[in-house]
C-alpha cells in the first residue's frame, strides 16, 4: 500500500486501518486514519483545505490546498461529543506513551478504528515486541468474549461503557478470560465499575487512564479507587503532566499534548476533591442541572444509581419543567430486579431533593457509539 505524502486514509475495519498505519510509518508520511463512518462529506471537505489527500480504496481525491507534508505527523480526529470532530496533530513519538520492558501479552483493542485511544495500542504494539493485539470490530462488540477466550487476550482496554455493557450482555465468559491488566479511560470512571472489575479480576492490574486528543495520556491510576491522589495537583516532574484545578475544572500541562495546543489546557471536564481523591464528573458544559435555582450533578446522579445492585448502567440529564425550569430524569439499564419507585427511593437515601430522579425510564440495552462511549 503506498500513500500519498499526506494523507486521510478512510478505513472499512482494522485490517485496513493497519495496512494504513505501516505505510506511513515504513515511508515516514503525514497520515490521518479514520473509519468511513466518521468522516462526513463537510469533514472530507475540511481535511482535503487541510492539504490531506482523501483515500478511500482506490480511490484518492487530492487536497484542495497544496502543502508541504510533514515526515511523521499523525493526525486524529477528536471525538465530535461537543460538534464536527476537529483534527489535531500528534506524532507516532508522542502517542507513544509506555517506556520500558513490558511483559508479553496480548491486547483486546475495541477502540474506533484511528481514535487516540486506539493509537495508543497500535503504538505499544509497535514499540514493544511480544504486545500482540486483537481487534474489535464495532459489529462484534456484543460478541467478542467467546473471540478473545479463543485468541487469548491477557490485557483489555476500554470505556467504563463498554465493560458495563460487556457485563450486561455476557458476565460468564468476560470472567472467564485470563486477565492481567484491565484499563478503563475515555468517560469518567466511577468506583462501582472499578470495584466490579478488580473483584472479577482479583490477579489482574485494574488502571484508569485519562488522556484526551489535544493532551494525550495524562494520569494513569492504579489502585483501585476512582479519582487520582489529591497530593498530585501541583506536581512538576519531568516528563509526567501538571495537574491543576480552576474554579472546577481540571487543567493539564502535557509533555504528550498535540501539536499547537496550549502548555496549560483548559480541559472543560469538572473536578471534586473528596477525602483526598480528585474525581472526574464529566463535563462543565453538561454536567449541571438547575433544579429552581439550586445546582444538581448529573454524574453525581449517574454515580449514584450505577451503584445499586440491580443498575447495570445509568444516564441522567436534565428536563425542561414549568415553574422550576428543570427536572432531573435518568434512563437506566437493570441487571436485576427494581422499580422505578425502589431507585427514587434509593437516590432520595443518598442524595438532595432537588438532585432525585423526577422520572425515570427503563432500556432494553446499554447505548454504545462507535467511540465506545453512552449514546445519550
């Protein structure tokens, strides 16, 4: 496979998205690698004024602005949660982000074909020898336990919703699978999640990783417990991110940040400091429900109702109401037995009036999209 010296290759599953990856890497080009479904005809339209020919199969539509390519630029998509998915630059040296020997192993990758997170597999594979990767197609994700139970997969990487819909749909065989590392990034991760994890896995290293397009692999946690020390705010170490907190929000100052993002990036995700742990809620811009002039968390809502037994996973957002303005409503997944009055029940016990459910509405199936996260 020979690429153009820029390039946006649009890939049909992971057999493509590699073919991808080890031409530009052996011809030290500029590369772009996204699924087909993400990259609508405006976006097209935006990577090719970018100076990136648009390569899909045979076919090649050259850019619209002629440039000079960049030897070893690696462009990704962001994840389009806030609008049209932006590109930023990286490079294979600041995607890599495991220094060191590793132990052999082999990785379970369900990542969108291109996504950072998906990057980062591709990279310890290339990296290191003996990482051997099994990837995930999106249209086997209900199916991949019995696939990975076959290959072998000793490490598994992914979002708190794709193991709480892997849990959902087939506990038995995930349990099954000989695990030594488990890692969870992408949305907040709370403690109900990592708890069922390290108790299904009682030998493997359950870790949380938050990273970002613009600011790469950031804070890596392995103990167990959601949140990272609050000792880490402020710490300046070389090689590792700054970590602050303003007015709320987490701030990061990243050594693997993407080209021409800011040293210190606002990253519009919300912090608490609770008994010594930092916790990632979720979003500013979305996390806050006014409930007639007082301030209800939608993940503070969320992180309560995925911790009763019988919710296999939760969504909360706010209603628009007369008089109040808002109302808290939730959907949510059972893995047991409860009614909608038991889990009001169990929220007013734990949380403020103004912070219960007003409703609450019952799903079939744990919404996932092709970036791995909820599709709500």
């Amino acid at each position: 496979m020979k690429l153009p010296d820029a390039a946006a290759v649009l890939v049909r599953d992971n057999h493509d998205a590699a073919r991808a990856v080890w031409a530009a890497a052996t011809a030290d080009s500029e590369v772009l690698v996204a699924s087909r479904t993400r990259v609508t005809p405006d976006l097209a339209d935006d990577l090719r004024a970018a100076g990136l020919a648009v390569v899909d199969g045979d076919d090649v539509t050259p850019p619209t602005t002629e440039r000079d390519a960049t030897p070893g630029r690696v462009w990704l998509l962001t994840s389009g949660s806030t609008g049209r998915p932006k590109q930023v630059a990286h490079t294979l040296a600041s995607l890599t982000t495991v220094a060191g020997d590793q132990p052999r192993r082999t990785w379970l990758c369900p990542y969108a074909h291109g996504a950072y997170a998906w990057w980062q597999v591709v990279t310890l594979s290339i990296a290191h020898p003996g990482q051997d990767v099994l990837f995930i197609e999106p249209d086997e994700l209900d199916t991949w336990p019995a696939r990975a139970l076959e290959v072998g997969v000793t490490a598994a990487s992914g979002t708190p919703t794709f193991w709480r819909q892997a849990l959902y749909r087939d506990p038995e065989s995930v349990a099954a699978l000989p695990l030594e590392q488990v890692t969870l990034g992408g949305e907040p991760v709370d403690q109900a999640i990592l708890t069922r994890l390290t108790e299904m896995f009682p030998k493997a290293r359950v870790s949380w990783i938050y990273a970002s397009s613009e600011a790469g692999a950031t804070i890596a946690v392995h103990d167990g417990r959601a949140g990272f020390p609050e000792q880490w705010l402020g710490r300046e170490t070389e090689g590792r991110a700054t970590l602050t907190i303003d007015d709320g929000e987490l701030l990061i100052a990243s050594p693997k940040r993407g080209e021409g993002i800011d040293k210190v990036l606002r990253t519009g995700d919300h912090v608490e400091v609770v008994d010594g742990r930092v916790l990632i809620t979720g979003r500013i811009a979305s996390d806050e429900i006014n409930v007639g002039g007082a301030k209800a968390s939608a993940s503070a809502v969320r992180d309560v109702l995925q911790a009763h037994p019988a919710v296999a996973w939760a969504s909360v957002r706010g209603r628009k109401a007369p008089i109040v303005g808002s109302i808290v409503t939730a959907e949510v997944v059972l893995s047991g037995e409860a009614t909608d009055a038991e889990l009001t029940a169990w929220c007013a016990a734990r949380l403020p009036d103004y912070s219960v459910p007003r409703r609450v509405r019952f799903l079939d199936q744990i919404p996932i999209k092709e970036t791995l996260k909820s599709d709500v």
